[in-house]
C-alpha cells in the first residue's frame, strides 16, 4: 500500500531524527480524551495533534462543524513539532483510523508527500508489546513550506453545481447507511443526504481494525469508473478521509473531499437534502 505503513517499519524508526510520528488520538463528544490518552502514555517521540485545536478551524455559520484549519495555525504546529517538507511523518489514532486520516488528507493538501498512516493505530501497536512511555518529545522548529494541492479539495460551490448535474462526477456521502438515508441522524440538525450522491460507508474501509488490502478497496468502489471525477463527504469532513485514502490506493487519480461535507450543506437553508420514507 503506498499510503499505510505496518507496526514493523515504525519500530525500526522511532530514533531516525528525519521521521516525525504524529499522534491524532481523539474521541468525538469528548474533546479532550485523545490529549489525556497521549499524557498517560505514547509512541516514543511522538507528538500530539488535536482534532479540533490544531485540525480545524473555528466553527462559524458556515464551513461545517470540522471546517479547516488557518494555514499558519497547522503551520505553525508542524514547524513546533520540528516537521519540514523533507520529513517523514506516520500518523497514528486509536486504530478508528478517521482521525489519521484527517491529519494525512491535510499534510497531502499543504504539499506534503512523505506522510503515512499506521496501520492498526495505537490499539495494534500495544497489542503487539511495542514500546510507548509518557515523556513529551522536544524539537528544534523547522521550516514548513505550503505548496497548497487545490485539486483534492472540493469547495462549496463545487458541491452545489454537481448537485445539479450529477453526471459530471460521483459523489460518496461516507456516513452510516442510517444517517445517509435519512433514518436517523445524531447530530447534525438535519438528516438525508446531498442530492445524487451514493453511499460508501466509511468503515468498510477496514478489516479488524486495519486498511483493507488495495485488491479489496478496488471492489468497494467497482463500479465506479476511475476516469470520473469522485467527490467525498461525511458529516463534517472527518470520516471521509479514509474513503479518500481508500480511493486512491484503489488507483482513483480525480479525487476530492469536501471539507465541510454535510453539515456545511444543510447550513444553506435553500439546499435540498435526500431521504427515504421511513
């Protein structure tokens, strides 16, 4: 896989200076779960990413609930951490691997090419009796340049013109079969799906806690045809990333995400929205 490193590769590089490991634990409704989890114990030398402090931005009218981050805030972060476009960085969640994955989407859309995802996450690592330990790591700042990669995101009005034309790309609502169909929706104050879009939920992506194999994601997404433009969302951004990854490893070269995904859509109040009669 060209994107997900295994446990084995991590192990022999916790003291190479030239590899950063970041660490995205985060629990959703509990926002300051994943930083306690880091304090009590990590992956040597690794440092911390908050989901909403450092990988996304303040939530306003529109944007969605997870919109992205301030370019010099992620910045800045990244140059604490000691990263430079010439370091090597793995990325690591519980195992969920969505939050990993929202590090490693954003790392891609600023320029950066050597960033990886752990495959297992935290849970597979200790499993494993990997060493972890509490310290907290301290680097020389470096220089992050941004070379921002436009054609992975898709904007707001991207959405809404292919909501109109659906035949122009493939639009992947990644969010439970409940929630894309309107049957239940837990958070967001509206539920059903953008217009034309399919569902291609994002746990699939995963086998006991683990990417599937790139031979498995191409049957995921069999019948799409990889010369069409593909466009993902979830409700706030976050679990699309996986489906993004997924993508791409399954050899899809036009592909987006759509940073504010659902709960950006339904704060434009003349948007349609898709159900099923319950």
């Amino acid at each position: 896989m060209k994107y997900v490193i295994e446990k084995e590769w991590l192990l022999n590089k916790l003291d190479d200076p030239n590899v950063r490991i970041a660490d995205c634990r985060f629990k959703l409704g509990s926002p300051d779960e994943g930083r306690s989890l880091y304090a009590l114990n990590h992956i040597p030398n690794a440092v911390y990413f908050d989901l909403e402090k450092d990988l996304s931005g303040q939530v306003k009218k529109h944007g969605g609930r997870h919109p992205l981050p301030k370019l010099d805030q992620l910045k800045h972060a990244l140059e604490r951490a000691g990263i430079s476009r010439k370091t090597t960085i793995v990325a690591y969640d519980g195992g969920e691997g969505a939050f990993a994955s929202r590090f490693w989407w954003l790392l891609r859309y600023l320029g950066h090419e050597e960033v990886y995802i752990l495959n297992g996450g935290y849970k597979e690592w200790v499993g494993s009796e990997n060493p972890v330990n509490n310290e907290i790591p301290s680097f020389e700042s470096a220089d992050f340049n941004i070379e921002l990669q436009p054609e992975i995101l898709a904007p707001y009005e991207e959405v809404k013109s292919l909501s109109e034309n659906i035949d122009a790309a493939v639009l992947i609502d990644s969010r439970e079969a409940k929630r894309y169909l309107g049957l239940e929706e837990p958070i967001d104050k509206k539920a059903g799906h953008i217009p034309g879009a399919i569902n291609k939920v994002w746990l699939e992506a995963y086998e006991n806690g683990r990417f599937k194999e790139i031979a498995e994601q191409e049957i995921r997404f069999a019948e799409i045809d990889k010369n069409k433009p593909v466009i993902v969302y979830c409700g706030s951004g976050v679990t699309a990333a996986p489906n993004f990854l997924a993508l791409k490893e399954a050899g899809y070269s036009n592909v987006k995400l759509y940073a504010g995904s659902f709960s950006d859509w339904i704060s434009y109040d003349e948007n349609k929205i898709e159900t099923v009669e319950k």
